[in-house]
C-alpha cells in the first residue's frame, strides 16, 4: 500500500491551529502530514495544541515555519524556503490552508 504524503501550507495566523489540528487529523487516517507555518508569525500556542504537534510527530509528521520567532516561541522545526521545496517534491498532496493574509 502506497502511503500518502500531506504538506497543509499556513499563511495566515487564524487558520495555523485549525490547519495543525487537520494535520493530526490525516496522520491518524495513516497519512504522512506535515503543517507549514509562512511568511508570519503566530501567538504562543496552547497546552492542547503542543500536545497535538507532540502526537503529530509521534505519527511520523512534523510542523515547520519559515519564521524564526515561530520556532524559538512554539518549537516548530525550522525550514528555508529552498528546503520547503526540497520537501514538498517529496509529497503526493500539498493543501494551501486558509486565506493569505
């Protein structure tokens, strides 16, 4: 059975929880998925949502931001942008989630 591969792209901070939280989603239906916070910044995130990037990459996925703050503030794994598209040629689904900002 062939595995699919999810990247969920966030580019505006209202949809960045929701779009970690559809990320969990697909990994528990045994999809590889992986979120991307871009181009912002987002607010310190909550006890519940840690607990669900920490099941996320129990699941094998992971979340990433482009934005340095990102990382130091929610533990995110940073990722260029040069490596993003390294990644996302990898993937067999890539879901641009939310409206820009």
């Amino acid at each position: 059975m062939e595995y699919k591969k999810v990247c969920l792209m966030y580019r505006h901070e209202d949809y960045a929880v929701d779009g970690i939280r559809s990320a969990l989603g697909l990994a528990v239906e045994n999809m590889y998925a992986y979120g991307v916070v871009m181009d912002v910044e987002i607010p310190k995130l909550d006890d519940l949502t840690i607990e669900s990037i920490e099941m996320l990459r129990d699941m094998e996925g992971n979340v990433y931001s482009t934005i340095p703050a990102n990382v130091e503030k929610n533990g995110f794994e940073s990722l260029t942008i040069e490596e993003l598209g390294e990644k996302l040629r990898e993937m067999t689904h890539i879901v641009p989630y939310g409206p820009r900002k």
